[in-house]
C-alpha cells in the first residue's frame, strides 16, 4: 500500500498538519452546535421520540405474546369441544347429572367461547397495527427532527465562520 505524505518546503508533514485542524474544527463545530438551546430542543426531541418508539414496540410484543396465548387457549376450546360433540348416552347422563348440561350443551359453551376468543384477538391484532402506524409516525418524526437539527447546526456553523471571517478582515 502506497500512503500519499505531502511535506511542505521543512518538512512538515501538511496532511497530518490537514487533518489535526479538521479535528480541532470538528470539535470547535460540535461545541458550537451544543452550546445552542434550539439545537439542544431538537436533541431533547429526538430523544423523547425515540423513548416513545420504545414504549410502543414494548406494548406491541406484549399484545403479540397476549394472542399467542389466546391462540392456545383457543385451539384447547376447539379441542374440548370436538371431545364433546358426540358423546355416548353414558356420558351424557354424567354430564347431566354432574353439570346441569349434556355434551351437546358443552360443545356448543367451548365453541362459542372459541369464537369470543377469536373477537379477542382480532381486537389485538387491531392494535398491533394501530402501534405500527404509531411507530412509523414516530420514525419519520424522529427522520424530520434529524433532518432540521442538521440543517440548523449547517446555519449556526455557516454563521460563526462568517463572524470569524468578518473580525479576520476588520483586523486585517
């Protein structure tokens, strides 16, 4: 690997010279921007958004975890159901005599319990995808916050070098 060094007339080595003034700008630039209330507002706001987002997708995998668990309760429903839809004069009178109800009775409380399930976790599903259009909001606000706060470092930057290039020639 070839490394290009440009030395001045001494010596001195220009590109490291180059690049430790590019440090030294960079940071004279981020203290700048952070010694500036509104660019510190769109730091503040960005966080609170992203705090936001976070709360949203915790509230999104809760809601998942909550219809996996219906799921299951309800495809034990369906099986207690199909357990229950013939069913044997014998058992019948158990049924009867224990419960107040025979099998057919009990076929139809699992099924249209599976079927209350089933409102359940369309209702979840809603809200998972309400908390999706939540989260797509935020993350293009979050874009937007970004997007301006850079642009208004820009100016402040832009403006600092004009008043440092202003007091230069009123020097000189």
């Amino acid at each position: 690997m070839v490394v290009d060094q440009r030395f001045d007339s001494v010596g001195v080595n220009c590109y490291a010279l180059s690049v430790a003034y590019i440090i030294m700008d960079f940071a004279q630039m981020h203290a700048l921007k952070q010694a500036d209330p509104k660019y510190q507002k769109f730091s503040s706001d960005i966080t609170a958004t992203s705090l936001e987002k976070r709360k949203i997708n915790g509230k999104q995998c809760i809601a998942m975890r909550e219809i996996c668990q219906l799921d299951h309760a309800m495809d034990l429903l369906r099986s207690k159901s199909f357990d229950c839809e013939v069913t044997s004069d014998k058992t019948d009178k158990v049924l009867i005599k224990s419960t107040g109800q025979d099998g057919e009775c009990w076929y139809w409380t699992y099924h249209n319990g599976a079927e209350e399930i089933e409102k359940i976790m369309i209702q979840k599903c809603i809200k998972v995808a309400n908390l999706a259009v939540q989260w797509d909001v935020l993350t293009e606000r979050i874009a937007s916050l970004n997007k301006d706060q850079d642009e208004y470092g820009d100016k402040l930057v832009k403006k600092a070098e004009a008043k440092k290039t202003d007091k230069e020639a009123i020097k000189g």
